[in-house]
C-alpha cells in the first residue's frame, strides 16, 4: 500500500511574521563534512521538541522530545552518517510554536 502525505510547510518568515510576541528563531542548519549543526534561539525556558524528518515524511532523528531547556541559543551537532543523500525537514516545536527549515544532504 502506498503513502501519501500531505505537509503544509509554512516558510520561517511567515511564521514569525504571525507571531508578534515571541522571539523565537530557528536558524540556518549549518552542514559541516562530519557533522549538521542545528541551532535556536528560544526567548524563556520551556519545554521544546525537534525532529527532522526526510522527504517521505518519516522520522529520520527525533532530536529532542520535550526537552526543558533554557532561554537563549541552544546548538547541537548530528553526525552526518546519520543522513543519507536527500532532503530533510527540521520540525521544531514548543507550546504554542511550530517553526520548520528544509536543508539538504549530499553524501
């Protein structure tokens, strides 16, 4: 049986464009040759989840999951042997908030 997804991605301008008060930022995915650095800037402690799912719509690496972490620039680095050549969605979440960046992968 074959999937079919539907995603609505929003792009990051037009999410925080709608969010007037919040300073939550979700910044460009730096892709290094052994690594992927994912980086966010959160305005108050809260919980926060982060997946990254590929192009098909499934779970390549759930990053954080409900992770209480506080204000400021939070980073982490992915190896990027974890990834495959492809296209990749980074999902972030907290309460209230869904931010998303595409980025891709050539192995």
């Amino acid at each position: 049986m074959d999937r079919v997804w539907n995603f609505t991605v929003e792009s990051l301008e037009d999410v925080l464009e709608n969010e007037t008060n919040s300073n939550y930022q979700l910044e460009t995915t730096n892709i290094e040759p052994s690594y992927i650095e994912v980086s966010f800037n959160i305005d108050k402690a809260e919980s926060v989840s982060i997946d990254i799912y590929n192009i098909f719509g499934d779970i390549n690496i759930r990053l954080l999951e409900s992770a209480s972490l506080n204000s400021g620039i939070n980073k982490y680095q992915i190896p990027k042997s974890n990834f495959s050549s492809g296209i990749y969605f980074i999902i972030f979440r907290n309460p209230g908030k869904t931010l998303y960046r595409k980025f891709s992968v050539v192995n």
